[in-house]
C-alpha cells in the first residue's frame, strides 16, 4: 500500500507594521478584512494557511525570519510604515527568491508611469495593488501557483517579457456586507491568544467612501466619492465584540461620522456598551460638516459618556482662496460659530486643525486666521499640521506642485508620542511642503514658529490670562500679542532662548528633520516643540525667570501702545496665571488676594460672556490638592500628554464669597474658616 500524503497548503504572510500609542497597538484591520475576505470566497479554503501578522515595528531581521516559510507575503503600506515594509520585503527576497511580494495601501503609485517606476526602483517586489483591496487579493491568491497575475484586477506587475502590464481597476463593491467582519469571524482570535501580553486598540468601519476630494486627501479620491454603509446588526455586533474583548480606545474610519441617520444609533450603541461592559472608554470620530444639530447631538452624547476627550472641529484653512485651491468643502463660519456657542455652553471642549502650508496662504493670511479663530472662540487648542505630500492625491501630481511653487523636504516622520524604544528600526519619511510661492521658505519658518509660540503662551495656557485680559478688555489681537515674544527679545534670557530654539527647530525640519523633540529624561518619548519647552521650564526650574521677563515685555508692550491700565493689574493677571500651572510635586492648596476680577474676566470669557472690570479685594485659593502628582512621570503623562487636547494646564479655583464679584456659582465646600468657597 502507498502512504497517502496530504497536498501542502500556501503558506500566506501579511504585514501591516503599527505605531505603538501609550503602549498599545491597533488590531490589523486592513489585513484583517483581507483575510476575512479570502477565506470566505477562495474555492478550496483549506488549502492556505494565513500566518499571524507582523503588525507591530520588529528588527528587519525578526521580521524575515517570521516570513521565511511563506510562499506569499501581502505588504499593507502607509506612510509610517513604507520604508520598513521595503527592507522586510527586501530582506526576504535575499533569502527566499521563489516567495510573492505584494504591496497594496496609500503608498503605492496608482499612476501607470509611477507605478512601473516603483516596481522597477523595487525589483523584489512581484507585484503591486491600487485601490479596494480585497477583491485583487482573493484573485492573487486564487493564482498564486500558476502564477497568473493578468488574472488579477487593480493589479501592476513586470511580466516576463520585462514590460510593465497595469490591469484593469477592480470595480468597487457595493454592497459590502459581502466582506466579512474579521472581529466576527475570528481573524484576530489567534493574535490576542498568542499575545495576551499586549494591549489592544480597534478601529471600526461603518461606511465607506467620502463625498469631498479634498486635494491633500486620499480618501475622496479612492473611493470615487460614493458611500456605502455596513449593515447596522453587523457593526452593533462589532461593538459588542469590541467591548467584550474589553478593548480602551476605538477609532471610527468613517470619513464624515455623522453625515447618515442612522449614526445616531451607532453613537448611543458604544455609549450604552461602555456603561455596560466598562469598554470602550473613548471613541474617537471625524465629524461630518455643516450640521449643527447632528454634530452637536452627538458629541453631547460622547461627552456625557466620558467617550471623548474633546471635539474636534476641522477647518484645515479660514482663506476663502486656499479653500478653492485644495477643493475643500469648509464647515462654513456660521455652522462652527454656532457649533462652538453650543459646546462651549456645554461646557464640551473643542480643538480645531489648522494646516501649515497650504496653496494660497501667506504668513498673514494663517496667523489673522488663527487669532480670528481664538477670538471666536476656540480657547481650548488649535493642532498645527505640517502639510504632508500623500501618494495619489491631488496634491501629488507635479504640475499641481509647480502651480503652487513647492518646496518640498524629506523630513524623517516619527509620530508625537512615540516611544524612543523603537528607534532603531525606524526609518520613515515624509514629504513636507515647507514653502510655497505665496509662503516663501523664511515665511514658513515664521509661520511654524508663530504656531508654536501660541501653543506655548495660549493653548498650553502659560500666559492665556493676561492675553485674553488685553484682548476682552483693550481689544489688542492674540495675533499680535504672541508676535512681541517671537522678536526683538535680546535683553529676555528665557524668552530668546524659547524664540531659538522653536526657530532653530522650524529650520531643522526644512533640512529633513522630525517635527518632534526626543527626550530620554522625559518618558522616553517624541515631544511636540511646544510641549517640549513647557516641561522644560516647569521641571527644569525656569517658571519664575520666564514670568519676571513676560512681564517686562508686556509692559513695555503696554506703555508703548498706550494703553490706561489701572496700576497693578497686569502684574496681577500674569503672576495668577504663574500660580495657576499644574505642577509636579504640589501638596498644598495656595490662598492669593486678588484687588480686580481677573479672574471672572478671565472665566467669562472662556464661556462667551465679556465681564467689566471691576476693583475691590477678594481672596480665592487656588485648589493644588484635588489633582496631585507624586512623581514627574505622572504629572508628565497626565497633565503634558493626556491633557493637551482638554487643555487641562491649570488648578481649579475657589473663590472666598465677599466682594462684588463672587457671582452666582453654587458652593462646593466649606473650609474650618467658615467662609464660603465656589469653584470657577
């Protein structure tokens, strides 16, 4: 009798390489729908093995040897993760001729030209992959054996004639509940099992598709602006998986979260599983535009189920001319004027996204649109983003780049946040628009230093008090208020030094730099600049040198304006604010009296009420006890990182009740003094 043997099966590697946020990693989606995908609709399933993803950033060495016996490996390619995946597949190659490379995701040319430059710059790749992905995967893999590739739509290879064949794109699929949930159908089962140790967060797709082709954007032009919806049952299921695998943190793919009825639904589905279950704690969506009920509706719901941390309110650009350049369809003035109202009397924190770079804007341009923005409102946080240059988008094409006049840098790309740990095998970079032809290269660095400065003195709210004093009480512009500390400052230690070092910084970024600042000392992390110098000066000692020569320039500031300021009131304001930064090391609540109402100024404002100022003496405490960090790591992590986007830098305050000032607020407490205390 012959021993019968069973037919090997095709061993299939998939990388999707993630960055690492406050120790967790996001399941492999991408690849996870792939797999979900193929296993569904291959004719002879059983006969592929799908090995566990490399989803997380490993020596280039580890990573080959985990491929080694595969005969195919998918390749799912971002910008934080191209150059890795090349090495990996590289290395591969070296070691196993015969294995399939196959690359797909944003970083592949979709352009027949480009695309067949990629592949020949990169010989050891076999194919390549545009557009929706699990159709081409399932038909590369039906083929694998023979090889077949012209079998396969959305797919660019070199065929043996050594000409470049670019097939057909694959329609889009329509209905797709026909791709298969990987939570629901276990593909992600295997990876928790074999890595109990790690920690996990998820991302949730309940659309697909974006109505807007914004020229920066990728997403609008993928998906030919169509959107279509996963079933309801199926995503509600996903959340219940989600929860039960008591997963944190959830990021919605969706590009206009909230743009569809029926994402009410999905909203008060996450909320009830998180007081169900505990999880997830936070879920964090991408708004839809010019919808203010919507909008406003649920993000009250996210806010009063502590799932979100504040809103984010996008604008990218408040020049009407750059907003034709890009093809942006803007969230119009009104819609945010009233969607800020809204959250702000709802005590709901927002923050808006602002891109340094754009077509069309000048250094004025952007820095009266930021004070603009701040004077509307937005008190809370403005994130900067340097324009990023993304594969296949408007913004790629070459001609588009000369209209604009370009400048262009390779800058190394290393997330804020990151862990240094991971240094060694990183190797990413980005194509940084660092000068255009109506924001020359100096203007830029003007412009990023300007950004910097008042995340620094506004957002990081080192001197926000006094600013939003002179701004409410003698109309001066934060605009021009954050201009006096970037020049002119020779005889400021602190302050020239900060100026410097944010410009030194904005020039080693035109160079090719990282936009972010390492430190060992300081959790072993990428620091934002800004947040970078504002642990430097409260945990290295230079508070109380920064505050003696703010209040220098400021008065001078003041004399030369002209300014009739009662005696003692900007000293006041800029010396409350001092005591009012969150530091490490604080055991014992602080008791001042104050001789105006800077204080019901300053907190008016920040609630869209503009109070008149008023003298007479009052005592408040400054409550340094409520929130208390008993190391540096602590204060670090929650009040810099975790607060940066709720703007949580200062103390609570409660007010003694006497004078004329104490207003309506309820009592929270009542010291062995006996006197009344309310909480600002």
């Amino acid at each position: 009798m012959h021993k019968q043997t069973s037919k090997r099966k095709i061993q299939v590697g998939l990388v999707q390489v993630g960055e690492r946020f406050g120790n967790e990693y996001y399941l492999p989606y991408s690849i996870g729908l792939l797999q979900a995908y193929a296993r569904k609709y291959l004719p002879l399933p059983d006969e592929y093995n799908f090995h566990l993803p490399v989803y997380k950033r490993i020596s280039v060495e580890s990573a080959a040897d985990r491929l080694s016996n595969c005969d195919i490996v998918f390749f799912s390619s971002y910008l934080w993760n191209h150059n890795i995946n090349l090495k990996i597949a590289g290395a591969l190659k070296n070691r196993k001729t015969d294995v399939v490379i196959v690359f797909g995701g944003p970083m592949v040319p979709e352009a027949p030209d480009a695309a067949e430059k990629f592949l020949r710059d990169h010989l050891f790749i076999d194919l390549i992959c545009y557009g929706e992905g699990e159709v081409p995967f399932l038909k590369i893999l039906e083929n694998v054996q023979q090889k077949a590739w012209e079998k396969a739509p959305s797919a660019g290879f070199i065929n043996k004639e050594n000409h470049y064949v670019h097939n057909p794109r694959s329609e889009r699929i329509k209905d797709i509940d026909e791709i298969p949930s990987p939570y629901l159908e276990g593909v992600f089962d295997a990876l928790l099992k074999a890595y109990p140790e790690e920690r996990w967060s998820a991302l949730l797709e309940t659309n697909r598709g974006c109505p807007y082709t914004c020229a920066y954007c990728y997403w609008g032009k993928k998906t030919r602006s169509r959107v279509y919806q996963f079933g309801k049952e199926r995503i509600f299921r996903e959340i219940d998986w989600i929860s039960r695998n008591k997963i944190k943190f959830v990021f919605c793919c969706d590009a206009n979260f909230g743009m569809l009825e029926r994402d009410r639904e999905i909203a008060e589905k996450v909320a009830a599983n998180k007081k169900l279950y505990g999880c997830p704690e936070a879920f964090s969506v991408q708004n839809t535009k010019n919808s203010t009920k919507k909008i406003f509706e649920m993000q009250k719901l996210f806010n009063d189920s502590g799932l979100q941390k504040g809103v984010n309110l996008a604008l990218q650009s408040l020049n009407e001319m750059t907003l034709k350049s890009i093809d942006r369809s803007n969230i119009s003035n009104e819609v945010y004027r009233d969607l800020q109202k809204m959250f702000t009397e709802n005590n709901i924190p927002t923050f808006s996204d602002l891109i340094i770079g754009l077509p069309d804007e000048t250094y004025d341009s952007f820095t009266r649109g930021v004070s603009g923005l701040i004077e509307s409102g937005q008190h809370n946080r403005i994130q900067f983003i340097n324009l990023t240059i993304l594969e296949n988008t408007g913004m790629a094409d070459r001609e588009y780049q000369e209209r604009y006049g370009f400048v262009l840098a390779d800058s190394r790309l290393v997330p804020h946040h990151t862990s240094l740990d991971e240094k060694g095998e990183r190797d990413e970079f980005q194509k940084l628009v660092v000068g255009t032809n109506t924001m020359p290269e100096e203007d830029w660095i003007k412009t990023r230093v300007f950004c910097w400065m008042i995340s620094l003195l506004y957002f990081n709210k080192l001197l926000q008090l006094p600013f939003l004093l002179l701004n409410s009480l003698y109309l001066v512009s934060i605009r021009e208020l954050t201009g006096i500390f970037i020049k002119g400052l020779d005889e400021c230690g602190k302050l020239s030094e900060i100026a410097s070092f944010f410009t030194r910084k904005a020039v080693d970024i035109q160079k090719g730099g990282s936009e972010h600042i390492a430190s060992e000392e300081w959790l072993n992390l990428w620091w934002p600049a800004d947040e970078y110098m504002f642990i430097k000066l409260c945990a290295g000692g230079g508070l109380n040198e920064f505050y003696r020569e703010a209040e220098f320039v400021l008065s001078r500031f003041v004399k030369e304006k002209g300014l009739e300021m009662p005696d003692g009131l900007l000293h006041e304001a800029i010396w409350t604010n001092k005591d009012l930064i969150k530091q490490p090391f604080t055991e014992t609540d602080l008791e001042v009296a104050a001789h105006f109402n800077i204080l019901e100024i300053y907190h008016g404002k920040l609630n869209g009420a503009d109070i008149p100022l008023t003298e007479g003496l009052v005592n408040y405490i400054i409550d340094r006890t409520s929130d208390r960090w008993s190391s540096l790591d602590d204060w670090l992590r929650e009040v810099v990182w975790y607060g940066s986007k709720r703007g949580a830098y200062h103390y609570n305050i409660l007010l003694s009740c006497r004078g004329n000032f104490c207003g309506s607020a309820a009592p929270v407490r009542r010291p062995d003094s006996g006197k009344e205390k309310v909480k600002i």
